[in-house]
C-alpha cells in the first residue's frame, strides 16, 4: 500500500468509469452519470481512446446551484431527456463525486420519476453508488454487475443454462472468444456483461446512438434460474453478482480467476467440463498443446527474466500466475485497487516479488528502479516509468491509448496466452536489438566448455 497521502499518477481510473463498461455490456442501455459534466466528457474521451469507437454517457449536469440545492431535479431531467433522446431500453445511472459529496439520495429520485413520467414506466433505471475518491474503476465495475442483477433478475421457471459472468475488464476479443468456448461446448449460456459488440461494433455505414449488442435484458433476469453461474475475474474480487444469485435464489457460484496462463485456463476448463457435463472440444486440446510448444520455444529467453506486472487487480493476478509458469522472475507486482485479497494472492504467488495494491506510478517507478527490472508488463499508462528507466514496456489490457487493438487484444485462454508468450519475447528481442552490441550482457556459455 502506498505511504503517500496524495495519489501523483494514479494507476487506477476514476469508479463510474468502470460502471459505463457494465452498462454498456447491457443490450439497448444508455449510461447516465449523476454529477458534472466534465466527469462524462473525461471518461468518455478515456474510453473513446482505448476502444477506438464513439462512446456516449449522458450527464445530469450539476451545477453550482444544484451543489447547494441537491440535484434531484437535475437527475429527472437528464433522465427524461435521455428516453426521449436515444430511446434506450435500460438506462444505467452512476454518481460521481460531486452527487456522492452532497448526498444526493438516487433512488429515491429515480422512485419519484418513475411516478411522475409515464414515458420511463418500462424502461429499467438501474442505479450503482460509485464515488470515484473512495473506490477504483475495478470497484466501480463490480458494483454495477451487481446493481444490474440485483435490479433485474427474477425468479420464474428452473433454466439449464450456465450464467459466465465477467467479473473483471477485459476486451471485446477475449469476450467474443468466452462466448466461442460456450458455443462449442454446447452450453446454453447467459454472459454477463457483453462488449464484445457494443466496444467494437463492426462499420456499416449505420451508427446507432445506442450501439447493438449486449447481453439481453430477458436473459438478465433469467440468470435467477441459471442451474449455475461461473464468474470469471473472481480472484480478488468483494462478493459480487454471483454471491448475489446464489443467496437470493439458490443458483450454486463458482468464483474463478481470469483464464490467463495455462493453469487458470485448465481451471476454467475443468470447471465448465464438470457444469456443461460434456468434454472439453478436440480443438482446445490442440489449442493447449500449441501453447505448451510456445512455452518450450521461448522458456530459454523468458526464464528468470526480471518483470514487473501492473494494472487491474485481477489482470494482474493472471499474468503473474503465468509468468511463474514461464519460469519468470516477477519483482514488481502493482494495482491500484485496493485490495488485501489481491496482495495475499501476489505475495503466495511470487515470495521474492514487492507486492503493491492502492498504489500510484510513484511508488511503482521507484520499486521498479530498486529492482532491477527487464521487463515491464501492464497498460500504458507506465510508459513514462519505462522510457525513464529504459525498460521494455508490453502494453496490456485496459487503458492502451498509445497502440491501436486494444479491442482485439486477446488475453484470455490457451490462445490468449500463447499470443502473450510471444508478445513478451518479441519485446525483450526488440529491446535488446536497441541496444549497443558493446552494453549487452555477454551471452552464456554453453555448457561443458
Ligand atoms: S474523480 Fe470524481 S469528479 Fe473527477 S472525473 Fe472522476 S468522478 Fe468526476
């Protein structure tokens, strides 16, 4: 944890942030922040940035008057204007800090406007407290899953599909490949929350306000039936929508870490084997076996390569997972989130390694300088830390607004990790290809002379 009490260079993004990546994994749902609107052009332009699409939230747009008079009236406003204005089909709404400061009660806004405007009777407000000076966007993220199944599911008749649900960022390629794996398992599947689409829409020439794609409400409030549910990104997670549906309406939750690396995508796999009651495909077999070959070809440059990995919480926790498999040597483990699961998961994992949550790039620059460090793995947010200090960078995960693909990153699975494995080689060869032949380290001697 940091010994600071001011965050310079945070390594964690603002909470309603992380709510907008939920809702908008939502079919047909509009985000509406409750607060000023520089938050929701900030996160707008962030999120613009990463994904390379037009990302719309809409603002209450608070202002002095309704710092000191309440913003309830702001709220039914912005709410009216967004059904008449984008015709959503469930609108997500956030707080920020400003509306978290002055207290402003949501709900019961949201009550009042449903009494007073007819319009909004059928239209799902889903609200989710997110005050940005107290929470990370991860946090941000988990309380809007939650928000959303708590606001939709229902009980009605017993289902056989399995609900997966997306318990950390990730991008829109690694939840297209999640939604492959249960299509060729032949699982009945609800996933929660779906961007595969709505981050990464493809050009038709059509740009509908509200993007198409998202998981369905009607399967939403299906998920209460689900004969199971499996989040992925549950490593370091607070009880989150699974707990929620297991103790509101029976439906068993397994908590998994996100499948990076070959164990916790052999965990992943065993686990839906043993839900779906069918085996795992031929073709992931080979996927696997690919993945291993990867492993061999590189290990000879990868093992005990000095690393530092940072980002997101579970992110984190993954490529770490993975980089002890390679035979890595992590030294620098970092999130900005804070989180005692996550630093007694990174110190079980990696004992040598300083192990960092509720931290900025500060501190992890200076540990990073004090450890030696050849490699850096994480979003490009660090890249000052890495040119400073003359480290090579792999961009990983969520914010890339320097590099193009972030959409079509893909982490997760056998496929994932082999791409990873080579992406970190390539980066270490690149980097040494930079340097001077008369500053590199001399090469080994063969054994035996
Ligand atoms: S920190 Fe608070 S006030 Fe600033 S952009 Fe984020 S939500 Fe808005």
């Amino acid at each position: 944890m940091s010994q600071s009490r001011a965050a310079v260079n945070p390594c964690a993004m603002c909470m309603p942030l992380g709510s907008v990546l939920v809702f908008r994994g939502i079919e047909g749902c509009m985000p509406l922040f409750h607060g000023s609107q520089g938050c929701s052009t900030y996160m707008r332009l962030y999120l613009a940035h990463h994904f390379r699409e037009p990302v719309d939230i809409a603002s209450s747009a608070l202002s002095e008057k309704a710092a000191v008079y309440g913003g309830a009236a702001n709220l039914k406003t912005g709410l009216k204007n967004v059904i008449r204005g984008y015709g959503p089909r469930a609108v997500g709404v956030s707080t920020t800090c400003l509306a978290e400061t002055i207290g402003d009660d949501v709900e019961r806004t949201i009550r009042e406007f449903l009494q007073e405007e007819p319009d909004g009777r059928d239209i799902p407000i889903i609200p989710v407290s997110t005050p940005s000076y107290a929470h990370s966007h991860e946090e941000g993220y988990s309380a809007a899953l939650l928000a959303t199944v708590r606001a939709l599911a229902q009980p009605s008749k017993q289902s056989c599909k399995l609900n997966l649900l997306v318990g950390s960022i990730v991008s829109p390629s690694d939840v297209r490949n999640l939604k492959r794996l249960l299509r060729d398992m032949s699982a009945e599947f609800i996933l929660l929350p779906d961007i595969s689409q709505t981050f990464d829409l493809p050009l038709t020439g059509d740009l509908p306000r509200v993007p198409a794609g998202g998981t369905p409400l009607e399967e939403i409030r299906d998920s209460a039936n689900s004969r199971a549910s499996i989040t992925v990104g549950a490593c370091a997670r607070l009880p989150g929508a699974g707990e929620y549906l297991e103790e509101e309406f029976g439906v068993p939750h397994h908590a998994l870490p996100l499948p990076i690396g070959l164990q916790f995508t052999d965990m992943l796999m065993a686990r839906l084997e043993e839900v779906v009651g069918l085996p795992l495909p031929e073709s992931y077999e080979q996927d696997r076996g690919r993945l291993l070959d990867a492993i061999v070809d590189a290990h000879k440059l990868l093992a005990h390569v000095k690393t530092a990995v940072y980002g997101d919480s579970e992110m984190v926790l993954g490529i770490l997972k993975f980089m002890v498999e390679l035979g890595m040597s992590p030294r620098v483990v970092a999130t900005g989130t804070r989180s005692r699961a996550f630093a007694t998961l990174a110190g079980e994992m990696a004992p040598q390694a300083a192990v960092l949550d509720a931290v900025d790039f500060s501190d992890i620059g200076r540990e990073i300088s004090a450890r030696d460090v050849e490699l850096m793995v994480g979003p490009f947010t660090g890249r000052q830390i890495a040119a400073a200090q003359n480290i090579p960078l792999l961009r990983v995960g969520f914010p890339n607004h320097d590099r193009f693909g972030a959409s079509r990153q893909l982490l997760l699975g056998y496929q994932g990790a082999a791409g990873l494995v080579d992406a970190m080689a390539n980066a270490l060869l690149e980097h040494r290809e930079r340097i001077p032949v008369k500053q590199q380290a001399p090469a080994p001697s063969p054994p035996g002379r």
